[in-house]
C-alpha cells in the first residue's frame, strides 16, 4: 500500500468516526433526555447548540465524502490523487472544528447536570415525581385541622 493509499484511508475514517460519535452523540442525548434528567436539566441552549454543531458535522461530512470521492474519480489513479487539495482540506478542517465545538458543548452540559446532581442521581426525582409529590403534601396540609388560637 503506497503512502498515499494510507493518507487516503486514513481521512475517510477520520471522517467516517466523526460522523458516527456525532450522530451517536445526538441520538443518545435525545433518547435519555427524559429519562437521565426527567425534564429538569440545565444550561438546555447548550445541549442545543451542541445538537446544531453536530448536524453541522454530518453535513461537511458528507461533503467531504463527495469532495473526495469526485478528486478521486478526477485522478483517475490513486498515484495522480492529491490529498491536499484546498476543497478536501477546507472540508475536513470545518467537519472537525464544528464537531470539536460541539462536543466541547456537549461535555459542557453534562458536567453542568453532573456537578448539580441531575445526572444518573437514583436520589434525585424527575420534575413530574417532584409535582405529583407537592400535590399530595399540599392535599395533606390542606385536611389538617386549622390551629386553634386562643385569645
């Protein structure tokens, strides 16, 4: 395997696990957003945010996979390929800050609700336990005798 073969594989794994920690990274928060923080997290923008910078992150992707493929096809032969060509580097480069960004983010947001003690906290309730909890005290308190106050 030539040296540009090597350079070749390389950046479509790069690219091909970036794309999937970022697209893992988006389905897992959604799926355990409401389970993990019951709906009380938060600094939420930057979760948000982080969601965004990894869509970003699949879309260069995707065309960095098509820039490189179309430089491919254009050389013809891997030996006539050049890897530094300014539209793969552009690409690469802003797949990578984006999702850099984004998961900088993404770890921001976590350790925020770490920190906080809503994170994977078995003590913790989620919002919904804590209001159907006050209901049941405030009916309670409601019941109790009024104080007699003597005069």
């Amino acid at each position: 395997m030539s040296a540009k073969e090597k350079a070749y594989d390389t950046y479509i794994e790069m690219a091909k696990q970036i794309l999937i920690i970022a697209t893992g990274a988006i389905v897992l928060s959604l799926s355990l957003l409401s389970d993990v923080f019951g709906g009380d997290a938060k600094k939420m923008g930057l979760l948000i945010a982080s969601w965004g910078l990894f869509l970003i992150t699949i879309i260069c992707g995707i065309f960095f996979f098509q820039t490189m493929t179309g430089n491919m096809d254009r050389a013809g032969k891997i030996e006539n390929f050049d890897i530094n060509k300014k539209e793969i580097r552009i690409t690469a480069i802003l797949m990578n800050i984006f999702f850099v960004t984004g998961l900088t983010l993404f770890i921001t947001f976590g350790t925020i609700n770490l920190v906080d003690g809503k994170f994977c906290n078995n003590e913790k309730k989620g919002s919904a336990e804590r209001e159907v909890e006050n209901k049941k005290n405030d009916k309670e308190k409601s019941l109790e005798p009024a104080p007699v106050v003597k005069k």
